[in-house]
C-alpha cells in the first residue's frame, strides 16, 4: 500500500490537476510532498519501532495512512490536496520501517531472512509498476478520488490482521530518546533542497530564491550532521556507517529512487499529454513494466541467494539504464509498441533486480537493536532519491519545453523533446547507480554474505 501510493498517483496526475485547477509547474507537489515527509521521517519512525513496539507504531503507521488517504480522497482544492499527502507521507515513514524490521527481526538472518526480503523487494519493485495501472483503472471508471479510498479497505484490514498475525517487539535496554531535532533539521533541509530545484525554471536559477533556499538546505544538513555527531541518541547514529555494504546500499538505492520515481513521473505525462492516451490506456501500457517485475523478482531472490547482492544490482541497472536510454527515442506521433514496449519490458526485469538485492545488502550483518535505524535508512536513501529526481526531470523537461516553444516548436514537439532531455537525465542517473553497483560494493565483502543467505536458517 506505501509503495503503490508513489506510483499510483501518477497516472491520475492530470485528472487531479484539470479538477483541483492545479497550476502545471504544482503538479508535481502532489507527488513530492509524499515523499519528502515520507522520506524525511522514516529514520524517526524506524527509531520509535525500535524503542516504543515494532507491531505497535506498525499499527499507529497504518491508521494514521489510512485516514490521510481519505483526507485525500475529500480534497477540494489544490493546497488541502497537497497537505493531505504530506500527512499520508508522515503516516507511510511510519509503517515502512516497522514493517521491514518486523521482517528482519522474526527471520533469522540467512536464507530464510534473504526468502523474506525478496518478498518484501519483489513487493516493491512490482507496486511501484502496479500502482500505475491500478491508478489508471480507477481514475477511468470510479474517478481519480479513489486511488485514495481504495486504501481504506486494505488499511481497514491490515489493522485487524496485524495483532493476530505479528508478534511485538521492542529494543528494551536502550534510553527511549527519539533526537526531534535531528528529524526537523533534515526534514526541513530536503524540502528547501526540492523546493528549490523545483522553482528554478520560474525564478531562475541564479536568483536569491534558488541560491538562498540551496544554501539554507546546505546549512541545514550541516546543522544534522553536528546535531547526530553531539546527540546522547542520535537519530542515525554516523557509527553505522561504518558498515561498507549497508553504506554502498544507501547511495545505490538512493540513485535508484532518483532513476524510477522520475521515469514513472516522465512516461505517465508523455503518454497522456503526447500521446493522447486515457487514465486507462497508460495504466494498461504500464502492465508491461508491472508483470515482467513480478515474475522477475522471483529469479532474482533466487540469484541473489547462489551470486550474492552484486552482480544481480549490475545486471538490473544495466537493464534499467538501457530501458531509459530506450525512451529517449520517442518521438510526437510515437507508437506504444515500438518507442515503449521494449522500455517497459527491460525496466520491469530491471526493478526487480535492483530492489530485492539492495534490500537484502542494506540490512547485512545488521544487529536486531539496529533493525529499525537500517530499516528506515534504506527507505530514506530511496524515497529522498525518488523526491529529488521527480523534481530534477520535472525541471529539466519544463525548462527544455518553455525554449522549445519559444522558438516556434508545435507544443506536441516540444512536449516530445522536454520528455526526451529527462529521459537522458534518469538515464545518466541509472547509469551512476551502476557505476556505484561496481565500484562501491567490493568483490570480496559477498563471498561471506553469499554464505550468510545460503547458511541455514
């Protein structure tokens, strides 16, 4: 449900911004102001599970998610919309480290832990292709509001379920002390930072808005930094990344976030607003992307399990990277089968053999105390990535188009040709993540963590 509220939204982004009367440039708010609370929250909401009951703030997570979504849902206008989605981020930051250190906790760590998170890999890297044809059936036949209402009924269940289902369990040595300031000075530096990106092509980017707002995301971070470095118990204690494999995971799903959440954002606007396609079409289209990714993530826990994280992480960034560098061919008078398909096809093999074995690397060799802190680190990396790569694409297509029009183009064109320079921007993205893939996570380091998934449980 966290994962497919990323993705579902995109396809119903231009049904949202024709009723709410969205100002083309906020749209991509709608979408943002998810990640970055989500984002910016996870590492307090992975510490509170830690601390406070894993199943408890699960269950706070759920609730809270399940009532933003109504909030969604009612929206009747483009800034309650928007607020909406901020508190459903908060709720998600909640939910999505409880969730993956209940996992990490209940399984021992090997091959029954690495079976457990290929499930939850295999789950993410398909909802996050799912949620686009999910997004597209409802927004044709019940209206884009019940992309929102639908999560009613699962949140509904999840909380019924959950104290029959999953056992509690807590850190009960450690000081329960939560560091708040950590969590508002990094919050508050991400969203400068993406605000920022996202207003340059409107204010431009040498103005005092842009420069001010990046040096205040800067200042911010820093002031994260010494507030974690002094802090009795720091949200994201920097001890922890002395752990090579779970650091090169950060910055591998990190770019990863970037690469897909920017590449959804892109291809659900070409294929409406260029290729004219309905709600329904797109989510259709997307079914590519969304079957190949279920079916894939079963090979792909299976290779891990006998290779280790790093030559599955290669072969689906390379994947990844030749599905964007595909798009970057569209063209105004496109065809579905031939400057989609076959991007959709190799996207969809490629999320899932990024997701499942940056998961299962992020969390090696991690003690149960620090379940919650991995847990929403990872999530952190990924979603932060995905909230700043929407905005780098949305920029750079939005700058490129406003030239293009300038200069005579047709606006299906221009359009074209703003989607084109994106493209080439996540390719770029998904490109470094290989790079990363390669020369951060070391050869030897997965002969023992090989080992590890394939000792018995």
């Amino acid at each position: 449900m966290v994962v497919l509220d990323v993705a579902i939204v995109n396809v119903a982004l231009p049904s949202i911004g024709t009723d709410l009367q969205f100002a083309r440039e906020d749209l991509q708010w709608v979408v943002t102001a998810y990640t970055l609370t989500f984002g910016g929250l996870l590492l307090l909401g992975g510490r509170a599970a830690d601390l406070l009951g894993r199943r408890s703030v699960f269950m706070v997570g759920v609730a809270l998610f399940t009532l933003a979504s109504l909030a969604c849902g009612l929206a009747d206008s483009d800034s309650f919309l928007i607020g909406a989605r901020a508190v459903q981020g908060i709720g998600a930051a909640i939910v999505s480290p409880a969730a993956l250190s209940i996992i990490t906790t209940t399984f021992t760590e090997g091959s029954e832990r690495n079976k457990a998170l290929g499930a939850w890999g295999g789950v993410g890297g398909s909802g996050a292709a799912a949620g686009v044809l999910f997004g597209g059936i409802l927004t044709k036949y019940l209206g884009w509001e019940w992309i929102f209402f639908v999560n009613l009924f699962v949140g509904v269940g999840v909380f019924a379920l959950t104290p029959v289902l999953v056992r509690e369990s807590r850190v009960s040595t450690e000081q329960r002390r939560y560091d708040p300031l950590g969590a508002l000075s990094v919050t508050a530096s991400l969203v400068a930072l993406v605000y920022a990106i996202s207003q340059a092509p409107a204010e431009g980017w040498g103005s005092f808005q842009t420069i001010g707002l990046l040096v205040l995301s800067a200042l911010l971070m820093a002031a994260f930094l010494v507030i974690e470095s002094r802090a009795a118990s720091p949200l994201m204690p920097l001890g922890i990344f002395r752990n090579r494999l779970l650091s090169a995971a950060n910055v591998i799903g990190f770019l990863l976030g970037a690469a897909l959440f920017g590449m959804f954002f892109s291809l659900t606007f070409y294929m409406q607003s260029v290729l004219d396609f309905s709600a329904l079409q797109t989510g259709i289209g997307f079914l590519a992307t969304a079957g190949t990714s279920v079916i894939a993530a079963g090979f792909s826990q299976a290779l891990v399990t006998r290779v280790g994280p790093r030559p599955v992480m290669l072969v689906g960034f390379s994947l990844l990277t030749f599905g964007l560098l595909w798009y970057t061919q569209i063209d105004a008078n496109g065809s579905y089968v031939i400057d989609l398909l076959p991007g959709f096809v190799a996207t969809g093999i490629g999320l899932a053999f990024c997701f499942i074995p940056v998961s299962i690397a992020a969390l090696a060799g991690v003690e149960p105390r620090e379940a919650g802190l991995a847990s929403g680190l990872i999530n952190t990396s990924q979603q932060i990535g995905g909230a700043i790569g929407v905005a780098v694409v949305s920029t750079v297509a939005t700058t490129h188009t406003a030239t293009l029009l300038a200069d005579g183009t047709p606006p299906p064109e221009a359009l074209t040709g703003g989607f084109r320079w994106a493209f080439w921007v996540g390719a770029a993205i998904a490109a470094a993540g290989l790079a990363s893939a390669l020369l951060l996570i070391r050869g030897k380091e997965l002969p023992a963590a090989a080992a590890t998934l394939n000792a018995p449980a």
